[in-house]
C-alpha cells in the first residue's frame, strides 16, 4: 500500500531519539530500525521480541503489521502499530514505551478531536436531548422520593429509570471524553503483595478446580503488575486512590496475560478482592458498587481494547466504583 497519510517528529524527553513516526488508519507505525532506535536495543532484540509477541498470540500478526511504500526505498518496508510497539515496550524499556505511548496518545487524541469537531454540529441536538432526558430523570427521581407519584407499573419503570441516570452521564462524558477521576478513596489500609496475591489465586484455583496451568505464571510479568500500582513519582504515588489502584490492577492483569490459563478471571478476582479488603466494594446500605454482569463487561471491554486507550478505561472504570455510585 502506498503511504499517503501524515509523518510526525517524536523526539525522546532527553531529546537524544528523533524519529519520523508514520500516522495512519488512526494509529501510529514504526519499523523495527526505529523500535531499536526508540528503545536502544539492538535490532535483532527486538526482533526476538516481535516474534514473542505473535507466537504467543498476545497480538495478531496480520491486523497489527503492514507493508508500507515509502519515499527512497525500491522495496516495502514492514512497519508496526501502536499495539505491537508498546508490547515491545512493555519487554525491553518499559519507561520508554511509556514516553511513547504518551506521545502518541496526545497525537491521535488531537486527530480524533479534529474529526469529532467536524461532526460536533451533528451531534449536537444528540447531546442536547440527552441532556433533557437526565434532568427529567433527576425530576421523576425527586417526585418519586417525595412520594407524590402513585407506586404503580408506571412509577417502578420511572424509578429504574432515576436509578440509571448516573450511568447515562458517565456514558455521556464517555463519549464526549470528559471523564475525570474524581470522588475516590484516598485511604488504603490493605497493601496488595506479589506473594498475598499468588495465594488468592492459589485459593481461587481449589475453590473452582481450576486446571492445573490456571494461574501458572509465564514470567514475572505479573509481579511487576501488582508493584506498579504502588508506583511514585517524585515522592507521590501515580495511583493514590483504592479506585485508581484497583482499575490499574484490573487493566495490568487483564492485557500482560502473565498467566498460562485464567487471566481475565484471575484480574476480576483481585479486583474484588481488593476493592473489599479496602472497603470500597460495597456502598453504606450493603449493595455492591459494580454489579456482576458489569464486571464481566468491563473485564472483556479491557481485554479487547487497545493500549492507546489504557487511560480511557481506567477512567472508566473509575468512575463506576467511586463514591458517587
């Protein structure tokens, strides 16, 4: 295919790497001269890498690679998208990655802002009747609280209706990408190790007859998960809230697939567990804050997402939990 779409500069934080990053088809592309480059490995690691990645079938090979035309080159050139990169990332320089994941988050957002302007005048009168829909909402739940509806078919439909108006705005400000963590435990009086989080799931497994490579770990992927959410950052933690931590660990487990068998239900596990463990699982009249069939949705919704979006659904995440639910 021939490249016809936008070459963007990145330069490093130590402004040492300067590469000629190719935009297209929404993501971003890099060779494997410039993921060496990126990274300061040698080609042949990163290679080694690349076929870990497509072998293991954390990544398919044929939607996350493509043959690219580019300008003083007779022959093709293989390029990789964000996904593949930052998997590369996550194995050889993971602070990198991590540069570059911001980077290129940032520059696809201002793309996807640019293309959601152009139909903002369309969407318009969508936002515009949702908006009327919660304050009726937020309306009928008041009349309802005041008793002044008669507790019929009727008002039972208009309460499940109140009762939903809180996931109508976090959709809302999904889709228009205004959600922000807000309204989180800052106290976190149970700290998750590596080794109380391996007897969970040693637990998990005879409790269920889990097969025998359930929660066999593939490398120490998974340790790293769970010290990454105590990480800080000039003396103040990049995680501070239960929330914060419990949707990191959620999203960690979920996409490192550290484990032979059993990934998404060992994630949603531990994050139940510990959102308990800190008293955060439950609200004040003993309903749980996320409900079963949500906790399935979101486990598949991370799993199938890409790591551009590793914010998006923490956030996301996030504000289901949090205290206003």
């Amino acid at each position: 295919m021939e490249l016809t779409q936008d070459i963007l500069l990145y330069q490093s934080a130590d402004g040492q790497t300067q590469l000629d990053v190719q935009l297209q088809n929404e993501t971003v592309w890099l060779s494997q001269a410039q993921m060496a480059e990126l990274f300061g490995r040698e080609r042949s690691v990163i290679t080694k890498h690349l076929r870990s990645v497509f072998q293991s079938e954390e990544l398919d090979e044929e939607s996350n690679v493509q043959k690219m035309h580019i300008a003083f080159s007779d022959k093709p050139v293989t390029y990789y998208n964000l996904d593949v990169i930052i998997s590369v990332g996550y194995r050889v320089n993971s602070k990198k990655g991590t540069q570059f994941r911001q980077w290129a988050t940032q520059v696809l957002r201002q793309f996807l802002v640019q293309g959601y302007a152009l139909n903002e005048k369309r969407l318009g009168e969508d936002a515009r009747q949702l908006t009327e829909l919660k304050r009726l909402l937020r309306l009928q739940g008041e009349l309802l609280e005041n008793q002044e509806l008669t507790p019929d078919q009727t008002t039972a439909l208009l309460r499940v209706l109140s009762d939903y108006a809180r996931a109508l705005d976090v959709l809302d400000q999904y889709d228009h990408q205004r959600l922000r963590i807000t309204r989180t435990s800052p106290e976190t009086p149970f700290e998750l190790t590596y080794e109380a989080a391996m007897q969970a799931i040693d637990g998990l497994r005879k409790q269920f007859g889990g097969s025998v490579l359930f929660g066999r770990e593939k490398d120490a992927s998974f340790e790293s998960s769970v010290r990454t959410i105590y990480q800080s950052f000039g003396g103040e933690e990049l995680y501070p809230s239960v929330e914060e931590k419990a949707a990191n660990l959620l999203y960690f487990v979920v996409k490192n697939h550290s484990f032979s068998d059993g990934n998404k239900r060992i994630a949603a596990f531990l994050f139940v567990w510990f959102m308990d463990k800190n008293g955060c699982l439950y609200k004040p009249d003993g309903s749980r804050r996320l409900a079963d069939n949500a906790l399935v949705a979101l486990t598949l919704l991370i799993a199938e997402s890409k790591p551009i979006d590793k914010e998006v659904m923490v956030t996301l995440v996030v504000n289901l939990i949090n205290q206003e639910n």
